[in-house]
C-alpha cells in the first residue's frame, strides 16, 4: 500500500473515531474544538503538506484533496486546509509553527487596525492569515474582537484587530491565497456533497409512501440521477484544480470553486426536496451538510464572481474555448 492510501486510511479511521454527527452539533452550537484540533495535530494530520524533516507527510496535492472530501463528507468544524497551506508557507519563510488551526480571509486596512469581514471557520481558530492587496499577517484571534454574522450554527465571523497585534507575523504576497481558498473550499463542496447525496439515497430507499420506497416514483429517481451528476462534476472539478503543482493556480481553481458553487445549490434544492419538512431539522443529519454547502457556496467568491474571472481570462487569450481550458487545466 503506498503512502498516499495509508494517510487516506488513517484520516478516515481518525473521521469515524472522533467526529461524529453529534460532536459536530455540539461543535456548531458552542462547544469549543480545542479537543479535537488536539487529536487531529496528535495524529499527524495538521502538517500534512511539510516536508519530512519537518515532521509532515510531504503529501501531494492530489492526496490532500482527497482528505478534504473525507473532511468535508464528515462535516469537520475545523479549517484543515488553510491550516496545511498557512504552516507551509510559515516553514518556508523561516517561522516558528504557532499552536491551533489557522482560519484563512481577505483583510483590510481600518486606520491603525485590521478587519476581515468573513472569516469562515473564525469560531474554530486560533489564527487568521489575513491577505492584504499590500501584505499578508498571521493574526492571533485572542486580540481580535469579534462579531458573530447571525446565521444559526455559522463558524463564519467578522474580526478587527485596533492594531497589528504584537504576536503577528508578516509573509510575502507571492501567493494567490485566495486562489487557495477557492480550491480547498470547492474540495469540501464536493466531499459534503457526495455524503448529501448518500444520505438521500438512503431515504428515498427506506422512506415509505403510498405503499412503496419514495425512491421508487420515476420524478423522484430523476431528480436524484441530477444530484449525482452534480455531485461527480464538482469532485473532477476539484480534482482538476488540486492536481500539479503545490500552490493552485488562477483558472483552474475559479474552474473548480464556479463549479463546485453552482452544484452546491441544485444539490441541496434536490436533497431537501426528496427528504421534505424532515430535512431542516435538528434531529437530521441533512442539514448539517446543506448548511455548509450553502455557506461554503458563497466562501472566496460564489461561481459568479468566478465565472467573471474565467471569462476576462478567456477574451484576454487568443483561440477558442477549448484551446482556453486545454492551456490552463492540468491534463487528467
């Protein structure tokens, strides 16, 4: 077995040994998650992308998408990727590794101070790499003040920091971390995507009515066969921007975050659909996932402002479509 799958296995056993559905509820409704970011770092799984000498896995991008569809199939309240990606530029550039997750955002100036305004996974966090047009910070959130965005059960926050706190750490621009954002968040889209489509098919299978399985009414079943596809296009389209080179790149990743948003909404209209009034109750798992699809839909961009971005990229090249994605798609 090569390294690749004993990870993947060892991150799946870790998954259903520690992050259950009813540890995620407690998680989105306050309880902290220091225990299980505690497991998690125990285990290996927080330096996935460090080189060996450092104590990672060196592990490929391809293996690290395939974790992020196991994290986001288990709904893990926890930002796993942009942690990853923020340690190894923080090794890369010399820094000494800080404890806890770090949660990944657009910053801007306030005066003397900082804000970010959406924040995905602020409530699980220690830290927040802030991305500026002029400069990137690792801020820690303990100086931060922080406001909650309204929504039931959302990690997502606004922050502001009065002043650059004297803990932070300032890294170079020559990234496109809101490329990565995309990327990684198209990645939990699909892997929370293919667990809605598993936990509809096990309703439409053993909900009755009128006397038969409701997965057995021919509307029902072609409804379903669309949330597969949807389901399948978003991981190829997640697969494709996380494959190559470390960092992902422009267009595949507004490729795979387009597509991954636009899936996430036809995918959670078809679940709902099939599974009725049940489906947004808290005693259903369902909605533990299309809570977050509807959230990730909008996290580093929807597939509106990507679709944007593809288009000003096409009409500034020369030749067809075709030829457009053939030079900026990693061959499958």
């Amino acid at each position: 077995m090569s390294l690749d799958n004993l990870i993947l296995d060892a991150f799946g056993q870790w998954l259903e040994g520690e992050v259950s559905a009813e540890r995620v509820r407690r998680i989105d409704l306050g309880e902290p998650a220091d225990g299980l970011w505690r497991s998690l770092a125990e285990h290996g799984f927080a330096d996935l992308l460090l080189p060996e000498e450092l104590g990672g896995a060196a592990a490929s991008p391809e293996t690290a998408c395939h974790l992020l569809f196991a994290a986001g199939g288990a709904a893990l309240p926890l930002p796993l990727a942009s942690t990853w990606w923020a340690r190894l530029a923080l090794a890369e550039a010399g820094f000494a590794l800080p404890e806890g997750p770090i949660a990944l955002a657009s910053g801007e100036r306030n005066g003397q101070g900082l804000r970010c305004q959406t924040v995905a996974f602020a409530a699980q966090s220690g830290w927040v790499l802030a991305t500026l047009p002029e400069d990137v910070w690792l801020l820690p959130l303990d100086s931060a003040q922080h406001q909650a965005d309204g929504v039931h059960a959302s990690a997502t926050e606004e922050l502001f920091w009065p002043e650059i706190p004297s803990g932070a750490l300032r890294l170079s621009t020559d990234r496109d971390w809101h490329a990565l954002g995309a990327t990684c968040t198209a990645a939990l889209i699909a892997g929370a995507a293919e667990r809605v489509l598993q936990l509809t098919l096990d309703f439409a299978t053993t909900r009755q009515q009128f006397g038969k399985p409701v997965g057995g009414f021919q509307a029902v079943q072609q409804q379903i066969s669309v949330l597969a596809e949807e389901v399948f296009a978003a991981r190829m389209a997640a697969q494709l921007a996380l494959r190559g080179p470390t960092w992902p790149q422009g267009v595949p990743a507004a490729v795979a975050k387009a597509r991954c948003s636009s899936a996430a909404v036809r995918i959670c209209t078809i679940a709902h659909a099939v599974f009725g009034a049940i489906g947004v109750t808290e005693e259903c798992d369902l909605q533990l996932y299309t809570r977050r699809l509807y959230a990730w839909r909008s996290d580093f961009g929807s597939e509106a402002y990507w679709q944007l971005m593809i288009g000003r990229a096409a009409l500034r090249e020369s030749g067809d479509s075709l030829a457009f994605l053939r030079r900026h798609l990693p061959a499958v």
